[in-house]
C-alpha cells in the first residue's frame, strides 16, 4: 500500500504544446482561454494531461515570414514547458505571396522539427496538415496549400517518421463553422480537438 501510494504520488501530467498560428491561438473566439482548441483537447484529454496553448496569431513557419514563428514569444513558450507531445499546426499564413518560397518552408519546417527534437526527454511530435481555406483572404490561399504545403509536410513527416494529423480532409465538410472562410468557431475547435485527442490516443 505504501508503494502503491509513491508511485500515484510521484506521477505527473503528460505535457501537450499546441504550436500554432491564429488557428490555434483561437482568434475571432469571445473567449479563446475556454473554446479554443487546445482548451478543448485539454478538457478531452482529461485527467493526467496538461495542455498549453501556443499559438501566435500571424505567425508562419517560415524563418524569413513577415512574422516567424520562431521569433515569437509562444516558441519560447515552449520549451519552458518542456512537453512530453508537440502538435505543429503552421503553414496557413506562409501561403501569403509575399511569404512564400518552396525552399526556405521545406528547410525551415524540418528545422523546427529538429529544433524541437533538443528538448530533453525527446518529445513525440505530431504534424498536422492545416485545416481548409475556403475563400482565399487576407492573402491566405487554399491552392498554395494544397499543391505545394501539405505535400511538404506528409514528405517531412514521412522522412522523421512522425504522425500526420490531416485536418484538412477531415474539416473539409465544416465550411459553415468557420465564419471568415479561415478560423473555426466554437464548434470546428472543438471537432479539431476531437480529432487531435484521437490521434493522440491511438
């Protein structure tokens, strides 16, 4: 008994770090702290798991973006938290004409895999494919990626042999919850985090 009450005493959360863009950080949410989506993997991960939300609205993946991720705070962030499991969700704001370049997103997304890839304890990384653009906005377009980023992102995913988490296919129906053609809302969050938890769990 007394063993048995060490081993539950000296357990932690697993540590999940949502990185991500505007997507992730929950912008256009009345209240992003509660509904966005790693708020809701949080909630479905339940017991035993501690979530962070990581997102930076604007953010790109790439290094020569108009706003890098890896200048931002929230990469940080990350490593302060020391994860067990990183969830990337980044590409939709690098499909922006002045952001993108084939070269430089191939480099740099297998750089911040490899970056990552220092944190002690070697977390396991997941990839996502990002979710529909279904109305090109703010410069944002669903054709760049499709034909060049998500290809990118399954053939780096397929070289480090990391799990791909395909929001793109699996969101493609939820058009009407995402009311500027580009950010969930309340509900598409939460089917997000739904998605994710399983992938997560298997």
């Amino acid at each position: 008994m007394i063993f048995a009450f060490i081993l539950v005493s000296c357990s932690r959360d697993i540590k999940i770090a949502c990185v991500g863009d505007s997507i992730t950080e929950g912008s256009g949410l009345v209240n992003q702290s509660r509904t966005a989506y790693p708020a809701r993997l949080d909630s479905i991960m339940g017991k035993g798991y501690s979530v962070i939300n990581c997102g930076r609205s604007a953010a790109t993946l790439q290094k020569k973006g108009d706003l890098p991720y890896w200048d931002c705070k929230e990469f940080y962030d990350v490593f302060a938290f020391n994860p067990d499991i990183i969830i990337i969700k980044l590409g939709t704001n690098d499909t922006k004409r002045q952001n993108w370049n084939y070269e430089n997103f191939t480099k740099d997304y297998q750089a911040l895999i490899d970056t990552f890839n220092t944190i002690s304890g070697k977390p396991k990384i997941f990839v996502c494919l990002p979710v529909p653009v279904f109305k090109t906005m703010w410069g944002i377009n669903d054709s760049t990626l499709t034909t060049a980023i998500i290809p990118i992102i399954k053939e780096t995913a397929k070289k480090n042999n990391l799990p791909v988490i395909d929001l793109y296919h699996t969101m493609r129906n939820q058009e009407e919850n995402f009311p500027d053609a580009i950010h969930p809302n309340e509900k598409a969050a939460k089917i997000m985090a739904g998605i994710i938890a399983s992938e997560i769990k298997k």
